[in-house]
C-alpha cells in the first residue's frame, strides 16, 4: 500500500464528512439552534478536540460518517430545542448537509472541467489513425478537424459516422482543418474493416478547449445534476430487480481505497491524475448527498419524512415513536455498515 495515497484517501473522505456535517451546523446556528456537540466519527469519544461558542468539536472511534448534535435533539420537554422548533426549521438544518454535499460536487466538477478543457461537440476531431487504413494512406492526421464529407457538413461524431456508413465502398472527399490550413482529401471507407477498427480507420471525438472556472461553472451544476440523475436511476433498477448483482453491491472504506488506488495507479490517458481523484470523490460526495435524502429512518431524508405530518396535517408523530424508530434505523445502518466493511475484506472488489 502506498502511504501518501492512503493519507490521501482519509484526508478527501474526512473533508466530506466534515462538509456534510458543517451544513448541518452552519444552518443550525443560522436558525439560532444551540449546537452542543459536532462530532468526527461516532461515539465513543477519542477526544475533544476544542470548544467554540459553546459547540464541542471531538473526534470518535467510529469512523462511519459524523455528527452534529443539537440541544433538544430528541426531547421535546427541552425549551427552545431543535424538537419543539417550526418543522421547516428542522428540515432547513436536515436538507443543509446533503445540500452541502451537492455543492461540494458541483466545484469539484467545475474544477475538473477547467482542467479537462470544455469538448466542442459541434466539431469532430480526428484522435488516433489507424496505420494502414484509408484514412493514414489518404494522409489524415490525428488533431485534424473533418468539417465536411462531400457535402454533408459534420458537426457532430453521430453525423460523421452517419455519413460514412452511407458511403462504405465508396470514394468519398472529405475536407478538413489542419491548424491554420484547411485541406481536401479523398478515400474509400472499407466494407469490412478489421476487428477494432472502423470504415476510415480513425479514432473520432471532439476537440477541447481551455476554460476558466468561472465559464466552467454551469459545466459543473448540468455534470452534477446528470450524476444524480443516473444515480437516482440506478436506485430505481435496482428496486425493480433490473441491476446486475455485482454493480448493486455495496462498499465500504476499504473497497472505495482499492478503486481509489487503481484509479491512482492506471491513469485515463490524457487527462491530468488530479482530475482522475477529483472524479473518484465527486461520486463519492453525490452519493452520500443524495443518499442521505433517502427516506430512510436515521438518515437526514427519513427525520424530514417524520415532519412532513407535522406541515401537510398540522399532527405530530409522537416524538417517543419518532425516537425509537430512529434509534432503530441508527443501529441497523451500523450493521449494515459492519457488513459491508467486512465484505470488502472476505469478497475484495478489486481481485
């Protein structure tokens, strides 16, 4: 195992935690909430960190998420506590740390995409050549730009592939832009062209252009909002029992350090390591966001189903109930999470 990956890996995963966490605490103290403890980690306590305006910050010997805890939390008797609060109070602190999750995401997408450069996916660009092929004996380039075949214009990969199953067999002309020159070439994309390899012999896909973070900003919401959606999508298989087994496993720490250190050790060509390990805990961070929105008992999405009654019938759950259901919940999620960490060491993820 390689030291600084893993320092790495713990310093990323605790920085989320702590975001989660932070949204929770930010909103609460904007709700004038009194915060009696934020928490790294699950107790039992390792230590108490400091103490800052009356909040307690420790760290926890059970590294399973965080925790932010306020005054009257689970008592109603309590005056002035989170419990006897307005219950779009109490949803506000709830819904603050996925949203600070999704945030988190968005800048870390945005950070990747100025690093990448934004695809021109109105223009085609030529990425590799086949040697041998129509396309390298008719003298194509890789970083030539096809703006035209005969006279179909080509802005888009689909409309260039399009084009040239329309003319297999045929001479076609295509004309192309090669730095400041452009140029008009002809050749015959083959019939039947050799396994791995396409009619013209070329690898095609958009050009890049450099961008700034703040141009890459709306990049970095649409690249979130379409993470989650895919995400929430696969929810959805697997409810429906659609999802192949392996890819609906779970994983715990372990497992999420063995796909973080092969994506550390085998890099996606062209594209900056640092932008590969940006990636990795983007997922990680919409996940745990959008996760947490679930409506499951303990987690913030199954506390905001107990004070929907409260806004929709103007009644309340009885807070005992609510408690003990949560306290449930709480203890199986922990289970669960046992169970998956000592998978990741009985049926390994990455063999």
């Amino acid at each position: 195992m390689n030291i600084q990956t893993i320092l790495e890996f713990i310093g990323a995963l605790a920085v989320l935690i702590i975001l989660h966490e932070l949204g929770h605490f930010l909103v609460a103290k904007l709700m004038k909430f009194d915060v009696e403890e934020f928490g790294i980690g699950y107790p039992p306590r390792i230590m108490t960190l400091f103490t800052a305006g009356g909040t307690k910050f420790s760290l926890n010997w059970l590294p399973f998420g965080g925790f932010c805890r306020m005054k009257g939390e689970s008592d109603p008797g309590v005056p002035g506590g989170f419990m006897t609060a307005n219950p779009w109070r109490r949803i506000a602190v709830l819904v603050a740390g996925p949203v600070m999750n999704l945030l988190a995401a968005v800048v870390m997408y945005t950070m990747i995409v100025s690093m990448i450069g934004m695809p021109q996916l109105n223009q085609v660009e030529i990425k590799d050549v086949a040697p041998g092929s129509p396309a390298a004996l008719a003298g194509l380039q890789t970083g030539d730009l096809i703006l035209k075949l005969n006279e179909t214009d080509i802005d888009s990969t689909e409309v260039l592939s399009t084009a040239v199953r329309e003319n297999v067999g045929k001479e076609v002309s295509l004309y192309l832009q090669r730095d400041d020159e452009y140029l008009t070439v002809s050749l015959v994309p083959r019939v039947d062209p050799p396994e791995g390899q396409g009619a013209m012999g070329i690898v095609m896909g958009n050009p890049v252009r450099p961008v700034g973070l703040i141009n890459a900003l709306p990049s970095g919401a649409v690249a979130t909002y379409e993470h989650g959606k895919a995400l929430f999508g696969f929810v959805g298989q697997l409810i429906r029992g659609e999802a192949n087994s392996e890819e609906a496993r779970l994983v715990g720490f372990k497992g999420m350090y063995d796909i973080y250190n092969e994506t550390r050790s085998d890099p996606v060509a062209g594209i900056p390591s640092a932008a590969n390990a940006l990636a990795f805990f983007t997922s990680i961070t919409i996940s745990l966001g959008l996760l947490n929105l679930l409506p499951v008992p303990a987690l913030d999405g199954g506390r905001i189903l107990f004070a929907l009654p409260e806004i929709m019938l103007k009644k309340r759950i009885p807070p005992q109930y609510e408690n003990m259901i949560n306290l449930v919940g709480f203890a199986l999620l922990l289970l669960l999470l046992v169970y998956t960490n000592l998978q990741d060491f009985i049926n390994p993820v990455m063999p």
